[in-house]
C-alpha cells in the first residue's frame, strides 16, 4: 500500500485508517484485536481512537476508555508498526470537569489514555472538539507542553470550523507554539460544506485533513436502496441515529452520486472513497469494519 505524508512531520500513513469507535460493541474484544492484526497485516499503519470510544453502547457522560483498552492489547508488541491517535474534549463522566480542554482536564486525560493504550506517547493527539468554556490558549499552550514532554509527537483538532481554526493558528504563531497537524472533521460526498472554506484553508496552510463519516454510515456503500429493506446488519439497521435518514432527498442525492460514479468509470464505493482521496488537503480517510471482509473490500476500493 503506497503511504502518504502529513505535511510538516516524517509522518507516513496509509489512506485508510483504521477508526475504533465500534469497538466494545458491536465488535467484541476479541474480534477487535483480530481485526487490528489483520489492518496491520495487510498494509494498515493508521488507527485512529478517542478517550470516549466505547461502541453503541456509549451514551453522554458514560466513562468511554474501552476502545483505547483492547487497542492496548492489539498493539501488544506491535506499537512500532503504527500511527497511533486518540482525542480528548468528550464528556466522560458527570461532574463539569469530565470534559472540555482545561488544562487539567487534558493532563488527566492524557495519562489516563496512554495507560490504557498500554504506551509512553501517541504520534497524534486531537482536540475532539471546541470548548467555548477554556481560553483557547489555555488548551494550546497545554498541547505545547505535551508536545516537549514527549507524550505526544504531533497534535491536531476534530469537529473545528474554518474560522475558529483561523483564530487557533493565530494564536499559535503570536504564542511560537507549534501548530496543529491535521484536522479530522466529518466529510463524506453526502455531506460537503468543508469544501467551501475549511479544506482550502487546510490546504493553504499545510493541515491534513483526516475525515470521518466517510461512508455516511453506509450509505455510500451501495447496500441501500430505494423502496428495499435495509440489511440487517447495517448502521441502518442497528444504530439509525448515526445516519441520514432514508428520505426521498436522501436517495436523490445517492441517485446523483451514483451517476457520477458511472460517468467516471467507478462503483458508488470506489468513487464515495477516492472522490475524496483526490480533494486537496486529504491525506487519509477514518474508517471503521466489523469484519475483515469488510476492510478488504474498502482497501480493494481504494486500490
């Protein structure tokens, strides 16, 4: 598999990276470490993870930990072969300090996070999302210290928009804090409003862009269509909630895709996939799989 460069780090990854956000449930333990050996083995160098991962079980405030703890086992020896990421920001517990991206909430978090992972640093270390509550240089200047102790090699930001990412690198470079590296936010051909100004401001300044809903829970997949009954092992199906409604908009706009796809020669897979490998800024694309048919087939579309 042909990696690819983060801009501004000896970072190399692959163009899928492996998401665990389904780890716990509906992926068991034991068929999540299956599956990470196997991404591993065939060519997969990326995982991305988060402190509040915790599969379809997750609720608001639940403690998360239990994606970050099977990849612990899974990299058991294996830590060398893989860019490794997780985020903090989510609420991970009831009381107001379980979240948000004060300092002490992050110094928590990170050590809580790398006993977990079962290592001394991740290679990328994401603010899940904004917190309106911190002084943003509180959390940046936070990051940078991360950064120098070694627990963290590169930092970046989730779910930021376009002008909040501006005002953060401003406050970065008037600080001489290093800046952030990639910016994973949602982005799939379902849902495009990050092309109007936050991938070309990615692109200008040198951020990689690592999305996620990538298949829009599988609805870019081709399993679905109109007036038929969704798989039963399907998002869909099983968390619905996670998904854009089965509506006539909805099909219409999979209708135009899927010309799209014929015109350029493509499934809706293979072009739902490298429609946006192709986008300035993207570097690699956040997936998750419950079986390893299911990464091959996503791997084979990337080929």
């Amino acid at each position: 598999m042909n990696l690819r460069a983060i801009p501004r780090t000896d970072l190399r990854v692959s163009p899928l990276c492996l998401g665990t956000m389904t780890f716990g449930t509906p992926v068991a333990e034991a068929d999540a470490i299956r599956l990470t050996h196997q991404a591993l083995d065939l060519g997969v160098n990326f995982i991305d993870t988060a402190n509040m991962y915790e599969g379809y079980k997750r609720t608001i405030g639940s403690p998360g930990g239990v994606a970050e703890e099977i990849l612990g086992k899974a990299l058991k020896g294996k830590r060398e072969r893989v860019v490794l990421a997780t985020k903090v920001g989510m609420k991970i517990g009831p009381a107001d300090d379980d979240q948000g991206l004060s300092r002490a909430h992050i110094l928590r978090e990170i050590d809580r996070s790398l006993a977990r992972l079962d290592t001394d640093y991740v290679d990328l270390y994401y603010m899940h999302k904004p917190d309106p509550s911190t002084p943003l240089a509180e959390s940046i200047r936070t990051f940078d210290g991360l950064l120098a102790s070694g627990k963290i090699r590169h930092w970046g930001i989730s779910n930021f928009p376009a002008a909040q990412i501006a005002n953060l690198l401003k406050v970065c470079d008037e600080n001489g804090w290093r800046r952030p590296i990639a910016l994973q936010p949602a982005y799939s051909l379902l849902k495009r409003d990050i092309e109007a100004d936050t991938l070309p401001l990615c692109q200008k300044e040198q951020i990689a862009v690592l999305p996620y809903q990538v298949l829009q829970g599988g609805l870019l997949t081709g399993k679905y269509r109109r007036g038929e009954e969704t798989p039963a092992d399907s998002r869909q199906r099983e968390k619905p909630e996670w998904t854009l409604p089965l509506n006539d908009e909805t099909f219409a706009k999979l209708d135009q895709i899927e010309s799209e796809a014929r015109q350029r020669g493509r499934t809706l897979l293979q072009h739902a996939l490298k429609g946006l490998l192709e986008q300035p800024a993207v570097v690699s694309l956040v997936m998750g799989a419950k079986r390893i048919e299911q990464l091959k087939m996503l791997l084979d579309a990337i080929a």
